[in-house]
C-alpha cells in the first residue's frame, strides 16, 4: 500500500515538473520572438551607459514579458482546441500523453495570473519608472527613482480600489455583497479582471469591424492589382513630368527653399510623395503576370470569405441563443480535455475556428491602429520611443486577453471558457451577450458595404478618367500658385 503512495507520489511529481518545463519552453519560445519584435521598431540610443540607459533597458524587459504573455492568449484557445481535437483522435498514443487538460487548465491559469500582473503591475511600474526623476531634494540616482516608482503605484493602487469599491457598492447594495468588500483576493481582483476584460471586449467590438474592411486596403498596398482600364505607361509618364517640373523649381529657387525651411519646404515633401507614386507604378508594371492577375484575386477572395463565415457563424450564434441556453458563453472546471469533440465537424471545422480567430485577432490590430484616436501609438522601424511601446504592450495586452471571451461570445467556437476566463460576471447576462452578437453582425456588414461601394467607386472614376478632376487640397507655394492633384497648375 505504501508502495503505490510512493508510486502515485512520483508520478504526480514527474508530471508536475513536465508541465513546468514545457510551460517555459513554451513562454521562452514567445519572449525571444517578442524580443525580436519590440527591438525592431524601439529607437536606437547611444551605447553610452548611464542612467536612463538601465531605466530603459528594465523597461523594455517588461514590456517584452507583457508581449509574450498577449501572444500566450492570442495563443491559449486556439492551442486548447487543436489539444482536445489531438486526444480525441489518439486516446491512447504514448507520445502525447504529455498533452492533458491538466496541463491546458495550467497553461490558462498562468496567462490569467500574468495578465493581471502585467496590466496591473508590470506596466504602471515601467511607465512610471520611465518618467520619474526622484522626489525633490533627495540625492539623484536608480534608488530615488524606484523609490518614486513605488510610491505611485502604490497611490494609484489606492485609486483603482476606492473606485472599484465604490462602483461595486452602487450596483450591488445587499448584504452579501456588501460584506465581500472587504475581501481583496477574492472579490476585487477578479471584479477588477472581469471590468477590463469588458473593456477589452468593447475595445475588439469597435476595432475588429473597422480592421476587417481596413484589411482589403492594407492587402492591396502590398499586392499589386491587376491593371484593368488603366494604362501605365502614360501614368509614368505624367508622374516623371510632374517630377521634373517640381525638381526645376527646387533648383530655380535652392536660395529661397534654404531660407525657408532647407529640406522641410511642402516642394521637398511633394516631390517625395511624387517619387514615391512613381516607385509604386514602376513596380506595377514590373510585376508579372500571374503576381497581378492570379495572387491579388485570390487574397482578396480568402479575405471576403473569412469575413462572411465570420459573420454568419454570428448571426448563427444569434439565432442559438435566442432559441437554446447553452449557447451562452461559461465557463468549466471540467479537466477531462479531449472526452467529446466540440465541433460538429471534427478537425476541419476546429482548424476553420482557429483560423478565424487568428484573422479577427489579426483585422483587431489593424484597426486599432487604424482609429485616430490610437494613431500616435502606431509604432515605427527603429523610431519608436519607450513611452509609446508601453502603450502598446498595453493595448495588445487587453485585445489579447478578450480574444478568447470574443470568441467564445460570438459563437466563433464552443469551447468553454477555462480558469478565471469563465468567471466574468457580465458573461452570464443574456442581454450584453445578445446586443454584443447584434452589434458585431451590423457594424461588420455596414463596414464592409460601405468600403466596397467606396472602392467600386473610386475604381470607376479611374477607369474613366474622372479622377483627376478632383481637385486635393496639396501644399501651396505662394509664389508660383497652387498645385492640383495630378501636379498641373491651376490657372486663378
């Protein structure tokens, strides 16, 4: 009897330490590609090692921890799905004994656990570490500023709790409620987690519509279209004349345009945005064949496809839950990963909900940055400041950590919602689940009509030359007149 303890004992260890080492090779493998990232667009300093130096370099280890833990939850449901699909189909093969819902449900409570950390530690920490100075009189160096560091977050936690306690006590006044209040492990921070992932939730529902009909334009500025109606070599000619035009003028004026702003005169920035169409032409008229004809018909199709099986597995998911309960996202405390399939057509429809959740975590991020109001965190090669990759670690994080709440709320999947993502509160009322399946299928659809009849139009005006009487509002020199659009003079 003590003998299968001991052997029961061991095998508890061995699979515990399993899924540790396979947890951090698991986040290794997403730090070093995050790594990667963020230094290809965080701006070039000095090697010169001083004080800001080590502040920035703490800063960007943190917020490369906070990018691997948004790709674990961009990562975890899609993982969790093709897992459960595997042991569906091999119960029994040694080799993937490792792959269990204990394991799964591990993986879920780690990415929950570093979120929180992250949103709510880590990256206050960076951002205030990066800014501050010291308090005042006190001596200058790395101690005086972790020292400020601290006494902001601890302030701001202050301020985040006041309020949080203040919201929780107007909307539930009873007994109960009251008395968990008082209960900070328990009670405050998965309210706290469940009110961002409701943010995160809203921020996806306003950027994924907006990026999905953005996706077809990023597309086309990196495929070349086929030319239908248009004929290139004239359009080359033109441009190559407006150029030398504008490079004449520059010439005949180099005296005046140093005066007035050396390389920064609207002439330079003109005949950059003149080059620049003219690179673009030149390279579509050098692409071949089956590069305009067959691959930029193709991803435009792949695109509208996923587009409409998204929104009609909404629509679908609408009528579920009008009709049937158990269509409403919740959560399971359920470790028998891998018992029953969960997609009614096995494999290839879990391969489909996968993909489509990449695609709409993918159009979610291009339209966040394609929002005005987030322009100025867009990042740039090697000219991104430390306070906007903050920003931006942020933003990634809360659209990542709602990426699994969306798409189980949207009916994307019916996998159910593991560790505390399944203990939001606001997943279980109807109504908020129901507006945010309405509001989805109608932005979405009103988005893509909207961009479609757009470019129809814009197509056909080019097509019949109509385009260029439109005039555009381009940089004026008040000496030699305005410009129009296609570069010609307008006679006053």
């Amino acid at each position: 009897m003590e003998e299968d303890d001991v052997t029961i004992r061991e095998q508890n260890f061995h699979s515990q330490v399993r899924e540790d080492i396979i947890c951090f090779l698991l986040f290794a493998v997403l730090y070093i590609v995050s790594y990667c990232i963020i230094t290809r667009y965080k701006r070039k300093t000095d090697d010169h090692e001083d004080e800001d130096a080590v502040v920035n370099r703490i800063s960007l280890y943190l917020c490369t921890f906070t990018l691997a833990v948004s790709g674990g939850a961009v990562f975890l449901l899609p993982f969790s799905i093709i897992s459960s699909e595997i042991l569906l189909s091999f119960p029994r093969n040694y080799y993937i004994q490792w792959l269990n819902g204990s394991l799964i449900h591990g993986l879920w409570n780690l990415v929950s656990l570093f979120s929180n950390l992250c949103l709510f530690v880590l990256m206050p920490f960076a951002y205030f570490f990066l800014e501050s100075e010291g308090f005042a009189g006190s001596k200058k160096g790395i101690r005086a500023r972790v020292l400020e560091t601290f006494v902001m977050l601890f302030l701001l936690a202050l301020l985040i709790l006041g309020i949080v306690w203040v919201a929780s006590a107007l909307i539930d006044n009873d007994a109960a409620s009251m008395e968990s209040l008082y209960d900070l492990w328990e009670f405050y921070l998965p309210y706290l987690y469940s009110c961002i992932s409701l943010m995160g939730g809203l921020l996806l529902l306003m950027c994924t519509p907006v990026g999905l009909s953005r996706m077809f334009t990023v597309m086309g500025q990196l495929l070349v279209k086929p030319a239908i109606l248009e004929d290139l070599d004239e359009q080359i000619y033109c441009i190559h004349l407006q150029e030398e035009a504008l490079q004449r003028r520059l010439n005949g004026s180099s005296i005046h345009t140093y005066i007035r702003g050396g390389f920064n005169h609207p002439l330079n920035k003109e005949l950059d945005n003149i080059r620049n169409q003219r690179n673009k032409l030149e390279r579509r008229k050098k692409a071949s064949g089956w590069e305009k004809n067959l691959l930029y018909p193709i991803v435009m199709l792949i695109l509208l496809t996923g587009t409409t099986i998204s929104v009609i597995m909404v629509a679908l998911n609408i009528l579920y839950l009008l009709v049937d309960e158990t269509a409403m996202p919740k959560g399971s405390t359920d470790r028998g990963i891998g018992n029953t399939s969960l997609s009614t057509f096995g494999v290839a429809q879990a391969v489909l909900e996968i993909i489509l959740m990449f695609y709409l975590m993918v159009s979610s991020v291009v339209g966040f940055y394609s929002l005005r109001v987030f322009e100025g965190l867009t990042p740039r090669k090697d000219d991104t400041t430390m306070t906007t990759i903050i920003g931006c670690c942020v933003s990634i994080l809360v659209l990542s950590s709602a990426l699994p709440v969306m798409s189980r709320t949207l009916g994307i999947t019916r996998f159910d919602l593991l560790g505390d993502f399944g203990r939001f509160n606001w997943l279980g009322n109807f109504y908020i689940v129901l507006s945010y399946n309405l509001l989805f299928a109608v932005v979405t659809t009103l988005c893509l009509v909207r961009k479609f009849t757009s470019a129809v139009r814009e197509d056909l005006l080019k097509a019949l030359g109509l385009d260029k009487l439109q005039l555009s509002n381009s940089p004026t020199d008040p000496e030699s007149g305005k410009l129009s659009a296609n570069g010609h003079q307008k006679t006053l």
